[in-house]
C-alpha cells in the first residue's frame, strides 16, 4: 500500500489527484492538501471588479469533489517538507509520511519587488489576482467611474502573468465606454516586455500584430521594456526614464516566486524557488518529489532586454499534473512512464474585452499554432463557455 500526497488544489492539482486515483488501487492513498477551501476559476477574476461576477460564481467546494473521488482532503497550510524522512509538516499540526509527493501550489505573489506595488491599503494598487482583492478594488472602480482620471495596468519584471493583464486593460475599456466616462480617462499598459504580446514566449505565432492591433483600435498606450521603480498614490514612475505617469487606478501584476516551504528546502527550488524538473515533472534534486504547473522551473526560450517570465495557463498547468500522476503511478508499479516537456504541451487563451476577441493557441504541431483577431462579442461567450466547462469538468470528476 503507498501513500501520495498532493499539496495544492488548483488546476494541477486537481487534475492529477483525480488521474492518480484513476491509475491507482484502491489500497494506495491519495491526500490533497490545500489552504484554500474552494476552487476559483482565476481567469474570470477580471470580471468580478466591474460587479459582472460574483465570487460564489466561479468558485465550488474542494472537499465533496475529492472525497467522492475517494480521495481524502487536508484543508492546511504547507509548514515544511523534509524530503530525506519524506514527510511534509502542516499547519494543522500534523505531519504526514509520503511515498511520492506531488508539489502543486503554484506560488507567492512578490509584492516587495517595488515599493509601493501592494494592493492597498499596504501599498497603492489594486488587484485582481484573489477574490478577496477583486471585491476590494471595486471601491476604486466605483471612484474612478465616479471621478475619471488616467488608469496604468501592466507588469512588473519577472512577471508572467501578462494575459490578465492584457485582458484586464482591454475590459477595462469596455467598461469605461459602457459607463461613458472612456472619453474622460487615459488607458496605459507599462510591461517588460519587448513588444506586445510577447508573453515570454518570444510571441505566440502573430500575437504581436493582433494584440497590437487590439490597442490601437481602443486607444490604449503602451510603454514595452519599462521597469517600474516605484508605485506612488497617484503616479507610477519607471526607472530609467524617469517617466511619471499619472494614475488613479493602477493595477500591476507582480512577480511570482516559489512557496516558503520550497524556498526552505535545499535543492529543491532554484533561486526563486521554482522547482526544477525533467519531461517527467519529477524534481532533478529528489526522486520521490513531483512538481506540476506554475510551481516548476520554465526557463524563458526568448531572450529580452528586461527579465520576462513565461505565461502558463491553466490548461497547461492542468496537463502538467496528469502527466506527473501518470509517471507517480508508473514509478508505484501502475502503467508506464510519459514524457511531456512543459513547452510540448499544447495550450489556448482567450482574451476577452466583451465587443473584441484574440484567440490563441499554441502546440507541439503546426496546425495547433492559430491566432485569430476577431471582432465581436464571440470571445466574451466563449470565455464563459470555457469556465462554466472546466468547472463542471472538475466538480463531475473528469478533469
């Protein structure tokens, strides 16, 4: 009888503690433990500050999911691992042995990378990368629509998360025509970038020219390869340039760095506390330690002037962890191993600024490689379609 352990309940997560049951007998135990009571479906956060969704809406219970999978669920925080004794230490208190552990958290906001750059009242921005922040910034949404100023969404170095931001900016302009107010506010998007749409990827097939394309169409700045140095109340200033920009509504995406617990661990994570891991998402400094999602090490392919991080979607988190269960499953005697490098895995987005539509896809085939610019409300349905699918497909178990 073997025992894994999966620590994080989002898309990686979840996926793989659902496939290992599949592959596994039933005499082998798999425990998922998460903080987090609920599944949020994170993409549609971008809605829930303009008052379009509700947090209740794009979010379900983990534990009725996993227990009537026959999988048991920890509702703890990660303290520590000791990967020499295999055990993993909770906040619960408890501490729990392991044959294979599978690290899925995916990791923690760097909001120390500028000053200034948490979400108030701590700093000077807003957020939408959480539930609770999402309903927050609606206090300053409703300001700005009430007094219209200049608004400043963006990244910051090392960031990856660009498509929320990108998303974030083209929504945020949709918006503002809605409430008509657009002709009273300035849109600028400050990112590390080289150029529009290069993701850390170095661009996804034409996604330069449609994102480009998207900006110019709703007069929204752009200010590529901008540092930022500092987050004022009302201004954000890029280094270098000495460029102060206005704003009464600033929302940057942070940096992203691996989990305390990782970072506490030698030869584990690398200097961020990513974990470094082969095609078969097992970790290079401990044999019995898997890693799926945002939680491993993807080294950028494109170089660029400032540090970029890559964009991974929750599809390709999601692929990740049902490979690493595959392989956990293979090494405990069940099936054979796969082997599926993280940049062979095939990925989608979709973009949405509710009148306007980019589509991409991205796959180990040429023929998966399609980028589309469409004007129409098409993008905004299928968005929905999207979230309202993959939340069934995980609360019915067939993620």
């Amino acid at each position: 009888m073997s025992t894994v352990i999966v620590i994080g309940a989002s898309y990686a997560g979840l996926a793989a503690a659902l496939e290992l049951r599949h592959r596994l007998p039933v005499s082998d135990t798999v425990t998922v433990v998460s903080a987090n009571e609920n599944f949020i479906f994170h993409p549609s956060l971008i809605w829930v500050v303009q008052g379009e969704r509700e947090p209740a809406d794009i979010s379900f219970p983990i534990r009725p999911v996993l227990e009537e999978a026959g999988i048991e669920f920890i509702c703890a925080q990660l303290e520590a691992i000791n990967p020499q004794a295999k055990t993993v230490s909770l906040s619960s208190p408890e501490i729990l042995g392991y044959d294979k552990l599978l690290i899925a958290t995916g990791g923690e906001w760097e909001w120390d990378a500028v000053p200034g750059l948490w979400p108030k009242p701590r700093g000077h921005t807003v957020s939408i990368l959480s539930p609770w922040d999402a309903m927050a910034a609606r206090n300053d949404w409703q300001a700005l629509l009430a007094h219209p100023g200049p608004v400043v969404i963006g990244a910051t170095l090392n960031a990856g998360l660009y498509g929320a931001a990108y998303e974030f900016a083209l929504n945020m302009d949709i918006a503002l025509r809605k409430a008509g107010v657009r002709d009273q506010t300035s849109i600028t998007f400050v990112t590390p970038e080289p150029f529009l749409g290069h993701l850390g990827h170095g661009g996804l097939g034409n996604s330069r020219q449609i994102i480009k394309e998207a900006f110019s169409n709703k007069q929204i700045a752009a200010i590529t390869e901008a540092q930022i140095e500092r987050v004022e109340a009302e201004a954000v200033i890029l280094a270098g340039r000495r460029q102060r920009l206005s704003s009464k509504f600033t929302m940057l995406v942070p940096p992203f760095q691996g989990i305390k617990p990782v970072r506490a661990t030698p030869n584990l994570g690398d200097e961020r506390g990513r974990i470094p891991v082969d095609d078969t998402y097992r970790s290079a400094g401990y044999p019995d330690i898997f890693a799926a999602g945002v939680a491993i090490q993807v080294k950028p392919e494109a170089s660029s002037l400032l540090p970029c991080d890559v964009l991974i979607p929750g599809t390709v988190s999601a692929e990740m962890g049902r490979v690493a269960a595959a392989n956990i499953a293979a090494d405990l005697g069940h099936g054979w191993p796969v082997r599926k490098p993280a940049d062979a895995l095939k990925a989608f987005y979709v973009l949405d600024s509710g009148s306007h539509g980019l589509f991409m896809s991205l796959g180990s085939q040429s023929w998966l490689n399609v980028q589309l610019n469409v004007p129409g409300p098409w993008s905004h349905w299928a968005k929905v379609i999207a979230e309202k699918y993959q939340m069934w497909q995980i609360q019915s178990g067939r993620y």
